[in-house]
C-alpha cells in the first residue's frame, strides 16, 4: 500500500485531545490580522535561525541553512502559530508536517505532530455570532439540546454534539469565521515561507500544487458539497457491511455549518488493544475501501486523517467521517497505479522503474543519477511487497534501508520533483492508511488483495469495452 505519510487532522475531527485540555481564542478573521501573524512568524523564525548559527558557529561547527531552520525551537514556533490562525494555514501545516513515518528526525516529527491536534476553539461569542449569522439570531429553538462545549476542533471547524426536537442526535461543523475567504492569501504565505526558509528549493515549480490546493481547501470549506459527498459515500458503501457513514441533514446545513447524524464510536487507535484477527479484519477492511474508491468507484475520500475513522466494538463495524477532502479520480491516474502495482506484483524491477516514472512518482533526472540507489530500494521493495504470507506492517525492519537510501537522494536537490497532483492525493489515502494499519500491527493479505483488485478492474473494463464496441454483420 506504499510508504505511511502522516495523515492530517480533518475538520470533522471528533477524536483528538480532550476538549477540556484546550483554551478557547478568537480566530483572526480580518486579512490584516492574518498578514501580521505571518510576519510575525517569518521575524521568529529568522531570529531563530539567527541564534541557532551563532551557537553552532561559537561551537566550531559550519551549519546548513537547512539544519538552522529545521530545529525544535522553530519548529514549536510554527506549530504555536499556525495552530492560532486555524483555517488554510493550520491544513498546510498539518500538510507539510507529515510525518514522513521514519524519515524526518525523531525529535522534529514529534514537535511537528503536536500541530495535527492543538487547535484552539472559539469562544462562546464568536461561535454563537457565527450561528447567528447561519441560522439567525434565533437559532437555539432549533434544538432541544446543543452542548456549547465543542467535542473537537481541528484546522477549518469546530463540532458540537446536539439533540432535536424530535429525539434524533446530531453533529454539528460550524466553520471558524473568515477561514473560506483567507484560503487563497494563506496557501501563498505558507509557500513564501517555504521559500525563505529555504525548505523548498527554488528549482522546484509548485504552482500547479498551489492552485490545486488552493481548489481543494476551497471545496472542504464548501459544507454543501461536503453533504452531497456523504451521501454519495453513503450509497456507495450500502453493500459493505463493516462501514458506516453518518446520515446528511440538509435541512439545518449551509455553506458554512455542516449538520449529520451523531454516530457513536471511540477512535480507530483503540484498536491497537483489540485481539490480532480484530485489528486484521478492520484494516482489511480499509484497504479493501481505498481499492474499491481507486479501481471501481472513481472518487475517493483523500484525508486519511486517524480522527476520520472511528470504531465501534460492540458492533465491529468502522465509521467513516469527514468527506470535504472527497474528489473524483481521474482514469489517467487509476491507469497509472495499475499499470505501477501489476509491475510490482510481477516483480520486474525494471518495469516498475518505468511505470513510476509515466506516473510521475519517480523524476527522470533521478532514475538516471542514482540509478543504482533506485534499484536497491526497489529490491527491498518488491521483497516485501511478494512476500507469500500476509504483509505485516508491524515489522518494520525493512525502514532503515529505505530511509538510509531515500536520504542519499534526497540530499539531490537538482533531482527533487513534484509529482501530478492528483497522484499525490491519492498516495496520501494510501499513505496514510497504510501507516495506520503500521500503528495497529495488522497483518493482512494485501498482496492478494491488489491482484484481485486488479483482476476485477480489468474485467470491468473488458466488459465495458464489449458494451461499445458495434456489433457486426
């Protein structure tokens, strides 16, 4: 299922740190505001990088830009920050900050883990202002009870737990004021950052990633179409038992307050205590699903966040939350992860190489100058991935050869390269459950599962190519 990247907190994020851990502050709302904590961070950062290279300097040593940037007290800075303005920054954040499971420093994913989960609710007043100006100013009589306290807060919304009239429970998303409309200006503060800061080499063209993500972050911050996905999502998984999605409730959603049934459940961590057979047939289940929204449904559910899955133990059934990251997949990029995965499956080194690079997963420039690093990755790779057993993705031995050699080409930046954008949306799904399934210890068939996946697409599409093509005389 590829490499765990971090998963980032979504917006309808019921499992994060108790609410009762976490401080209510007003989300800046006005541009100027917004503008004036980014300069703010820039002139802490740079102070930082200031003090850290003379101490570095004092000590006899000759630091990298890149090791001044990178230190926890910048890190801390940029977690406290961000996790203030909540909205399009705090997603960029929690974004950037992905964990890269084994690959970055220990001490510095740890810091930067603290982002997925620190954002601040607003108080009282803001909340019922921005209920107000919903629902109207009288919008309490809609219910016979709405908890003030928020059960989560994350990086675009806060969730309240409420009971109508007529008995039945809900979930209710308000969205942070001001966030929607800060989108665009955010995107671009968080990528002039990355470029001073060195982070992000200047060789590399992230335009298109920015206007991707730009579209996407507009869209999770439309609650309308995040209804319309759960009900789509809804439908699509009536026939898999073990799922569950929340029921929409059009009646009290806008574009800015999200309304579903409350749906019990603990987090999906939990499981980690559950008996092996319990943790494998939930993650078979969620592999399973990222196959099915890959190779048969065409859309699929992008933020792989662990606060978007829930477990419910007396029913072992799983609850999917949160469907803003919802998108269409494109049938170049499906054909591109078939084409990439039958290479895998059959072992070919060499095909594999091609594959990922027409996929984009792979720069040309770094096939050809480490070339000998490639094909020891993929020996590890393959070795695993054909293993006659089920895949256990608590063993993670074969991590210490893949981040010594990912660091080796990493250290490249003329080869560093973008991959197509909606190929790194789909990874991050696979990526993310992927590393979920790590954090369960779950063993699971997904060698079998692939093929099979892979043998009923084709038949799909044999049967659809029959369908169209003109019968002759």
């Amino acid at each position: 299922m590829g490499h765990p990247a971090c998963p980032c907190i979504g917006a309808a994020a019921p499992h994060i740190s108790p609410m009762s851990d976490r401080t209510s502050s007003r989300v800046p709302s006005g541009r100027l505001a917004r503008f004036g904590a980014f300069g703010r961070l820039a002139g802490g950062l740079a102070g930082g990088v200031v003090a850290e290279g003379a101490r570095r300097i004092a000590a006899g040593e000759r630091p990298r830009m890149g090791d001044l940037v990178l230190t926890p007290a910048n890190a801390t800075r940029v977690a406290d920050q961000l996790s203030h303005l909540r909205g399009a920054a705090m997603k960029l954040g929690q974004m950037i900050s992905m964990d890269g499971g084994d690959f970055l420093p220990p001490e510095l994913t740890a810091i930067l883990a603290r982002l997925r989960d620190r954002a601040n609710h607003m108080p009282p007043r803001q909340l019922d202002q921005v209920l107000a100006a919903e629902w109207g100013k009288g919008w309490r009589a809609r219910f016979a009870h709405f908890q003030a306290h928020p059960i989560a807060a994350a990086s675009i919304g806060q969730v309240h737990r409420a009971r109508l009239p007529d008995g039945r429970e809900v979930a209710i998303k308000v969205q942070y004021p001001g966030v929607a409309e800060s989108i665009d200006a955010d995107v671009d503060n968080v990528a002039t950052l990355l470029r001073v800061s060195g982070l992000l080499p200047r060789e590399i063209d992230v335009g298109p990633l920015l206007v991707e993500a730009k579209r996407q972050l507009h869209e999770e911050a439309d609650y309308a179409r995040e209804g319309a996905m759960m009900t789509r999502y809804a439908a699509l998984v009536a026939d898999l038992p073990d799922l569950v999605v929340p029921t929409f409730v059009p009646e009290l959603t806008t574009g800015r307050v999200l309304a579903m049934s409350f749906v019990e459940g603990v987090p999906v961590e939990t499981l980690a205590e559950a008996p092996q057979e319990v943790r494998d047939r939930a993650m078979t289940t969620l592999i399973g699903l990222v196959l099915r929204e890959l190779f048969d449904w065409g859309v699929m559910q992008t933020d792989p966040n662990f606060a978007n899955y829930r477990w419910q133990p007396e029913t072992q059934k799983l609850v999917l939350l949160d469907f803003g990251a919802a998108r269409a997949v494109p049938a170049a990029t499906v054909d591109g992860y078939r084409r990439l995965l039958a290479a895998g499956l059959s072992g070919d080194k060499a095909a594999v190489t091609r594959e990922a690079v027409a996929a984009g997963f792979l720069g040309e420039a770094a096939v050809l100058r480490h070339a000998a690093t490639v094909d020891r990755m993929l020996d590890v790779i393959l070795a695993e991935l054909n293993r006659p057993e089920r895949f256990d993705f608590g063993d993670r031995a074969f991590i210490g050869t893949l981040r010594e050699q990912g660091m080796a080409m990493a250290a490249d930046r003329a080869t560093w390269h973008v991959p197509p954008v909606e190929t790194l949306f789909v990874q991050r799904k696979i990526s993310g459950t992927a590393l979920l399934a790590t954090r369960l210890k779950a063993k699971v068939a997904a060698r079998d599962m692939i093929a099979d996946a892979l043998a009923d697409h084709g038949k799909a599409e044999h049967a659809g190519a029959a369908r169209v093509v003109p019968a002759t005389s």
